[in-house]
C-alpha cells in the first residue's frame, strides 16, 4: 500500500533531543530516509553506496553513526518505529473508507452495483425506462379522464399552461374548425 501523503507533526521533530543536536546534513539524511520508508512501506534495505547517493551524502557513513539510533535495523533492513506505526493507521483508514464507500454505493444503487463500476448503468438505463413507462401510462390515463371530462359545445378558451387546460383547447379548436367548415358549407349551398 502506497500513501500519497504524510502527517508530520512539527513538535515532535523540534522537541525530540536527538533531532536538535543533528547537524543539517545529518536532518537531511533523517528526513530523507523517513520519506524514503513511507513511499517503500516502512521497509529500506542498509546498502550505504545506494543509500549516499538518494540521500546526495558524500560521507553518508559518518552521518548514518550519529542517526542510526533512530532506526531499527535487522537482517539489512532499516525501519522507524513511527514510520511503521503510521503506516498501519494509513492502512486500516483507507480500509474503513473503502467498506464505507461500498457501504454507500449498496444504499444507492439497492444491490445493483458491480466494484468494477459495471452494472450501474444498467440498472440506471432498467430504473429509467421503468419510471417512463409508469409515467406514460399515468399521462395516458389522465389524457383520457381529461377528454371524457371536456365539454364540446364550448368554441372559445383561456390560455393556460395546464395539461388539462391545453387538451381542452385543443379540442375546443378542433370542435371550432367543424362547426366553421360546416357554416361554410351551409352557406355555399
């Protein structure tokens, strides 16, 4: 695991005696190696030419005596204590975020969710063309309510945005137009 930040913590740095009387070669060195463990998951292996040049220490030998007290080293392998304990805490958060965000997709998607992002467009597409049906078949209905309720004697109407008012004028409109044409046609005759 892999984080992309670190939470230092100043005061631990400028109280702890043993940073204070480090030369600033031998901070740059500390500092170094302990940014070095969090991107390598606490783990560094004790290889001095290697480790001289990614800390740019020409005498890194010399400077590695005076801070070494700070790391664990065991098997040619150098840890820091706090390195590793913030590493664990970094681990078990992005855990708990993790399930929390499963636990939030499952809510909001009632099951249909894949972790590999697939299936939630389905079910969106599936939720989707439901509802339209389910609205269709409601405008339908009302539609029919709505002609079997209008009254068709009536040649004028008022303009209104309502769905029902708007049916009503347009049959209203329709009705207009017969009983012109047929006074037009009376009249011809």
């Amino acid at each position: 695991m892999k984080i992309r930040y670190v939470q230092l913590e100043s005061e631990s740095f400028l109280t702890d005696l043993d940073f204070i009387r480090m030369s600033a070669q031998e901070r740059g060195v500390y500092c170094t190696l302990l940014f070095y463990l969090y991107c390598n998951n606490g783990r560094c292996e004790l290889d001095p030419p290697t480790l001289a040049r990614m800390c740019n220490c020409s005498d890194f030998e010399k400077v590695w005596q005076n801070i070494a007290k700070k790391f664990q080293t065991r098997n040619g392998v150098i840890r820091h204590k706090r390195v590793s304990k913030e590493l664990r805490m970094a681990k078990k958060f992005i855990q708990h975020q993790h399930k929390a965000g499963l636990t939030g997709a499952s809510k909001r998607w009632h099951g249909h969710n894949d972790p590999n992002g697939n299936g939630n467009g389905v079910a969106i597409a599936k939720e989707r063309k439901d509802k339209e049906k389910e609205n269709k078949s409601e405008r339908e209905k009302e539609e029919k309510r709505n002609i079997s309720n209008c009254s068709f004697s009536s040649t004028s109407f008022r303009p209104s945005f309502d769905q029902q008012d708007r049916l009503r004028a347009k049959l209203s409109l329709e009705q207009a137009k017969k009983e012109f044409l047929a006074d037009e046609q009376n009249r011809i005759l």
